[in-house]
C-alpha cells in the first residue's frame, strides 16, 4: 500500500516550525541569536496564469509562506500548469531547501518518478527535521514499502500512528504490511479502525480510494471466515436443540459476524429505558390481530370507498411550516404523494371520517391503544403514490408500537425496520417499534 499524503501546517501544529523572529545559531560550539529573515508575500507577483515569482533575494521564507508557495505550486499542477508549477517548487527548493514541507514535496515527485531510493532519503530529512508530523513519517514508510524494508516500514508507521492514532493512510499501510505477512485476521482489525476514519460523508482523496476500496474487502472476508467458523462450532448445538426459540441468539451472531447491523432506538423526543428494542414484534404477543387481519378485506373496502368519493379527505402526512429544517422531508413535505386519511389525530377523532368507515373504526375500538390527550391515538389510512419512498427516519418515542396493516399492495413493495426488510402482504399485520430507523 503506497498512499501519499500530502503535508499541511495548520494552527495545531508545533509552534517551533512556524516560530519566526530570533532563533539559535550555533558556529564552533557558541550559540548565539539572530534575527530570522523572512521572506516577504511582497516578492509575490499574480499574473494569468496564476502566481508566479518576481526577482526576490536569496531570503529564508517563514513557514506560512512556504505553505502558500506549495499550495500554489499544487493548484498549478492540478490545473494543468505544469511549467509554472515546476517553476514553484525549483523557486522554493531554491529558497529554503531544508524545509520539511519542501522535502516533502520533492519526495513525492521523485516517488511519482519511481525513484524510491532518493525519495526515502528526503522523507528520512523531513522527519529529522520535523519529528513531529505523521504525514512525513506516513510518506517515509511508502518509501519504504517500495524498496521492500518491511521492518523499518512498520517502524515509520507506528511513529505516524504514535503522533496520530487516527490517521487513516498510517492505518492502511498498518493493516496492508499485517496482511503482506500472512495475519488476515489482525489486518482485518487494523482495516476496521481505518475505516471508521472515514465517514459516509467523506469524499476520500484518489490517492486513498484503491486502498479503501481493499480494506473493505479484506474486512468483509475476515467477517465471513469469522461467521463459517462460528457456525461450524454451533452446528451441534442447532442439531440437538434445533432453530426455534434462538433468534435474538441468531441475530447476535449476524451482527457479530458484519452480516447485520445494530440498530438502537433513536426517538426525536422520549426515550424510556428499559424498554426491548425490537424491530419486528412476534403477533403471537398480540392476540386481537388476528381480528383485524381476518377483517381486512372489510377495511380495504372501505378504503376503496374514501379513494373513489372522498379524495378531499386526504391530506399530506409530511406538514411542516415554512421556517423549519427540514433534511429528509423536504421532497415530501406538504406533497400528497405520502396521503393519510385520519381517523384518529393527536387522540382526537375525526367523526366525519368515521362515519365512512365504521368497521375500520369498530376494528380500532376493539384494539388496545395509546390514549394520551391531545397525542394519541392516531389512526389512518396512509397512501403512497407510486414510486414515492419514505426516507429513514425515527418516531418519536420508543414507549409506544405502531402496527401496519396492509391493504393494497402492487409489486416491488417493501418495508424496513433497522436490519429488517420485509415485503408487504395484503392482510397481514405487523408491530414494530418506530424509534428504530425505518423507511417505505
């Protein structure tokens, strides 16, 4: 694994690189002081092409301008501009020629060369000169990854890793070398924590993708070794006792295994504890489905009725005002592509809409439900228009269920609760727990 990382100074770093001002000289022995001299952004000129460099003393530039030199030697050659970028990066080898970030970029093109040799010898400076910065010692151990010194590979590495435990290119060339020698297993571990450096959000640089792209792979192996040999060792188990009664068993083992994820109750504002958190309840703790499902040939009838003569009955599900964020909702908000028909709002019940449907309303009665003035029981008819998916989102509290009821149902119609996809069936009922991430 040969990532390059690229070198930047930023206000965390040490001070003493960037100290500008007075600094010790020592000749013969004798130490004495005098005064830095810097290198003034005046000496910079901006032409069309971007910025180049005027006629300026021999002068030691001070960090930061160092910095904006190689910045702008880097935009020049992402542009395209490879002869003004070439002039850059001569300009400033010229003017400080043992600066770690210029070592460091001259590294990375005798690296882009291939000749590794001379690159290890700039990085070793780099780091002499600025111990302190795990880009350098990362970049050091590309080097010698390339010329096949493995041991003093790993060395440069856990130095990068000692500065910055989370630096994913440090992390990737760790588990690569463990892979190289043979440890799938501790590579694995190590392409994990690198992994979780980098975020969904997180665009990662071409330089790291490939590699990215291989730790996944070599993590989702480990996972499925893992899982082959759990299962190897609880056959006998399974064999004597037999499948039922073990899902919580088997779902821990799903998830320890990367073969599902953990999903934990996330409500927008109550949250008990205490509470199993479920996806999917079993109906068996719920007896009076079993009516409802039995009567749901009279409810879609009676839901047929509303669709032909009541379509002004129908409102958008999603209603937030003007002035709200909206993140997920904000396709589906106030759009009748996700309708309800409610018969029961926020616990108060829409009588006209009732009376259209008296057996759903006798069904509903007849159920145990949330009654808490002025928020529940909520009871409707939720349409989706074809095509329309409900984003993941979560409930607001984890003290209550929610029970769907399907009743027309096309094709290709699913519906997942955390880990747990299920494809919707007429007439078949299920409870869940709506503060686990879900989505139609």
């Amino acid at each position: 694994m040969q990532a390059l990382s690229q070198l930047s100074y930023g206000p965390t770093r040490s001070r003493r690189k960037l100290r500008r001002g007075l600094r010790i000289v020592k000749r013969g022995g004798a130490g004495h002081l005098r005064p830095q001299r810097r290198y003034s952004p005046a000496h910079f000129v901006r032409g069309r092409g971007g910025i180049s460099l005027s006629n300026a003393e021999a002068m030691v530039p001070d960090g930061a301008t160092i910095m904006r030199i190689i910045q702008a030697y880097r935009a020049a050659g992402a542009a395209g501009r490879t002869r003004e970028a070439e002039e850059m990066l001569t300009r400033v080898t010229q003017l400080a020629p043992a600066h770690p970030a210029v070592l460091n970029e001259l590294g990375l093109r005798l690296m882009q060369r291939g000749e590794t040799a001379r690159a290890r010898e700039l990085f070793l400076r780099a780091t002499v000169a600025d111990p302190s910065h795990p880009a350098l010692w990362s970049n050091l151990a590309s080097s010698l990854h390339a010329l096949g010194l493995a041991d003093e590979e790993m060395q440069a590495i856990e130095r990068a890793l000692a500065l910055e435990p989370r630096h994913p290119t440090a992390l990737l060339q760790k588990g690569a070398l463990i892979e190289q020698r043979g440890d799938t297993r501790n590579a694995a571990r190590v392409y994990r924590a690198a992994l979780a450096t980098v975020g969904p959000e997180i665009s990662p640089p071409p330089t790291l993708r490939a590699a990215l792209e291989h730790a996944r792979a070599a993590v989702e192996s480990d996972d499925a070794a893992f899982a082959a040999v759990i299962e190897e060792r609880v056959a006998s188990v399974r064999a004597q006792h037999g499948t039922q009664g073990t899902p919580r068993a088997d779902r821990c083992l799903e998830i320890l295994t990367g073969r599902r994820a953990r999903y934990l109750p996330q409500p927008t504002f109550l949250y008990f504890p205490g509470i199993p958190a479920l996806e999917f309840f079993d109906n068996e703790q719920f007896p009076w489905l079993a009516a409802i499902e039995a009567a749901s040939g009279e409810m879609r009838a009676e839901l047929a009725a509303v669709l032909a003569s009541d379509q002004a009955g129908l409102q958008p599900y999603v209603a937030y005002p003007e002035g709200v964020p909206l993140d997920q909702w904000r396709e589906l908000n106030q759009s009748r592509r996700w309708s309800a028909y409610f018969l029961w709002n926020q616990g108060a019940p829409q009588e006209a809409h009732i009376a259209r449907c008296p057996r759903t309303a006798q069904l509903l009665r007849s159920a145990p439900q949330c009654d808490v003035p002025q928020r529940g029981p909520n009871a409707f008819f939720s349409i989706l228009e074809p095509h329309t998916r409900i984003p993941p989102h979560t409930g607001v509290t984890n003290a209550r269920l929610t029970v769907h009821v399907p009743l027309i149902v096309p094709p290709r119609c699913g519906f997942r609760v955390g880990a747990e996809t299920r494809e919707w069936v007429a007439g078949r009922a299920w409870a869940f727990d709506d503060s686990i991430e879900h989505e139609a």
